[in-house]
C-alpha cells in the first residue's frame, strides 16, 4: 500500500468538513484506498490543518485521522506531504497556495482560485514554472443529473442546441427569527463574497465543458435583502450581492440564461435545473434526475388564454435512466487528482480551468456595473497582455 500525505487546510467549514473531508478522503480510507494498475492502492494520508485547535480535534476524533495542527509551516516542510489542499474563504487562499508551491507540493484547492483574474491567472503560472501539479474542484460536471445530460450531448440526442435555461438557488434564512444555511461572510463584500463570485466560477465550467466557450456576458445583480444576522445572533448589513440574472452569449450560437438567487422559494424539483433545448429535442436536468422530449412526442401547444389547458406538459416528459449509481461528485474528482499526482493519469481541471472561472465572476460585475454586455476574450489574450504590462 502506497501513503500519500495531504495538507487539508480549511476544511473546518461547512463544505470542507461534509464534502472534502467526509464524503471524499474518509470516504476512500473507509474503501480501503484507491486501486492503482499492478496491484497497488493508493492511501490518502491527510494532516488537518487551521486556526481553531478545538474544530480540528473534534473532527480528526469523530473521523478517525491521526494528524492535526495548526501550523501550516511545520507541514509545508515535511516531505511526506505531497500535497495542499486549500478550502479557506477565498482570500485567504492565495497566501496559503502560494507557500505550498514554494514549497514543492501539488495543488488542489476550492474555488475561486483569486480574488482577481490576475491573483488567480498568477496561483496557475507559479505552480507551473515549479513544476508542481495542480488542480481545482469543479464538482457538478460530476453529478448524477448532469452527467445524463452530457450524454444526451455526446449522442446527439438535442439535434442543433439553441438554449440553456437555468435556475438556481433557494431562500436563505435571514438569521433573525431562524437561522441562515450560509456563513455570513457570503453576505459581505469585504470579506469575498457575493453570489456572483461564488456561483459563476461554477456556471463557466458547466458551460464551457457541457455546451461551448463562453463569447459574452450580460449580467444583472442585485441585493435584495439589505440586512442578516450573524452567527452570533447580531444584525449587519449586507454589502454582497445575493442574486444575479445572467446571459451568456457562446461562440457556437448557443444562448444561455442563468438565474442564480439565495432570496428565492423553490418551486421545482431541485436546488439547480438546466433546461436545453434542441432541433431534435429538449432535456431538464437536476442535481440528480434528467428527463428529457424528443421532437417525435413533442406536444402540439396553442396559445388561448379562454379555455383550459388539456396538455399536461410535466407529464409529457421521460425519465432519463440512471445506468449506474454514480460517487460522491467531490469523490469522484479527488480520486481522479490522487491518481493524477501518483501515476500521471490525465487531470484536465488545472488552476488555468479556475481562473476561467474568476475571470467570467470578474466581468459579469463588470457588466452590472457598466449596465452592458461585456465580451469574454481568452485566456491567452489575457495573460499576454498582462505579461505586456
């Protein structure tokens, strides 16, 4: 059995403890490791790492790691640990990144990958002048439902794409009378965040790796709840936005509209529906479900408002079946890193791929502060004329 050591810094949060701690690197333990060609498994080896001793003893106690600290220094030091992960709020990442590619390990870490394109744009270039691998989580293209949907793409199943419709999100509880779901430095500008830096580094991924590259982007922000509670029960204000009405214009032709909101009750099936639209048919697509209309059962829809609907529309639409029950879609990404950094299998999600994602955050505010569509050059454009500079 081969140990690999890994510096999980950050994962005292909410989506670090379920997702990358829980659900991921305890999970492959508890499987006995990750099977590798000839024989051998892979076994993570993580170090806990973060400010609060006590968090960090509560969770290596109920999952059962030996290792914990609250000195990054000492573990970027040791050579056992191969590799960084970093799940800390987003400004915080940079300095942690860039000291464990100084120090020789691997990078993995949550997004955004910066603050800006060009903190993000500099995280990627470090760790590939020193040779290191290097990657970022972008978890849903891993999901059971969307996983269906590449497939109905891969088949050619929707003909021609014309459109994507997407809604995302649900009512996050102000923190007065109930509690919120979501930490409330989400809430504050100053502290990083913002659903629109939050959720577009998501959508360019889905976008980029499902229908095409992203050519422009028109998008409309808002705040629509000015005040919140804190974790401590005091009010502030909220200087973050907490909605965005977005379109995205591709290279292909394709038009995209994503709505993505924590003020807003659901009223479908899940947190997140993708609606694509074809020549040959349509599909929506979950978290988990996909269904999908061809153009052969497509019903005949005729506009009268004086007499009664007899299409019922929702019935209309076919289950896409699942083949196989899929992993953990954090897991599933984790074991293709590991194996990455162990073997050399292939690992396209590299820090370039995040700072995709910072750079389509950075010009949908761009876009809403100038009230205008914003065209979404390159990358390689980007870090040329950076480099210019």
């Amino acid at each position: 059995m081969k140990k690999i050591g890994i510096v999980m810094n950050g994962v005292t949060g909410r989506m670090g403890t379920r997702q990358h701690l829980e659900r991921s690197i305890v999970a492959i333990r508890a499987q006995g490791g990750i099977p590798l060609p000839g024989g051998e498994t892979l076994m993570p080896d993580p170090i806990l790492v973060g400010r609060n001793e006590h968090k960090l003893r509560a969770l290596a106690e109920r999952y059962g790691i030996e290792r914990w600290t609250t000195d990054l220094e000492s573990c970027l030091r040791d050579p056992y640990n191969e590799i960084y992960f970093d799940a800390q709020t987003t400004q915080l990442r940079a300095q942690g990144v860039r000291a464990a590619i100084a120090a020789g390990k691997h990078i993995y870490c949550e997004k955004p990958t910066g603050v800006n394109l060009r903190e993000a744009l500099e995280l990627a270039e470090l760790a590939e002048r020193a040779g290191v691998k290097h990657g970022v989580v972008q978890d849903k293209l891993f999901l059971p439902g969307l996983l269906k949907l590449k497939a109905l793409i891969d088949t050619g199943f929707f003909g021609r794409i014309l459109s994507v419709r997407g809604e995302f999100g649900y009512w996050v509880f102000e923190g007065d009378w109930q509690e919120g779901q979501r930490p409330s430095w989400n809430y504050r500008k100053e502290d990083g965040g913002g659903i629109i830096v939050d959720m577009l580094c998501h959508w360019r991924y889905v976008l980029d790796n499902l229908f095409g590259d992203v050519k422009a982007v028109s998008c409309l922000g808002a705040t629509h709840i000015p005040k919140r509670w804190d974790e401590q029960g005091e009010p502030y204000d909220v200087t973050a936005d907490d909605a965005a009405y977005t379109t995205f214009e591709l290279k292909n032709g394709i038009i995209v509209h994503i709505n993505s909101s924590w003020c807003v009750r659901v009223n479908r099936k899940e947190l997140f529906e993708l609606q694509v639209d074809g020549t040959e048919g349509s599909a929506v697509a979950g978290l988990r479900e996909c269904k999908v209309q061809h153009r052969s059962f497509t019903p005949k829809a005729i506009w009268n408002p004086d007499l009664p609907d007899k299409n019922d529309y929702q019935a209309q639409w076919v289950p896409v079946p699942q083949r196989e029950e899929p992993d953990n879609a954090f897991k599933v990404q984790w074991d293709m890193f590991l194996k990455h950094v162990a073997i050399g299998t292939p690992f396209r999600f590299n820090l370039f791929e995040g700072a995709k994602g910072v750079q389509l955050a950075e010009l949908a505010l761009q876009s809403w502060q100038e009230r205008r569509w914003v065209d979404v050059p390159a990358l390689a454009e980007v870090r040329a004329l950076i480099a210019e500079r």
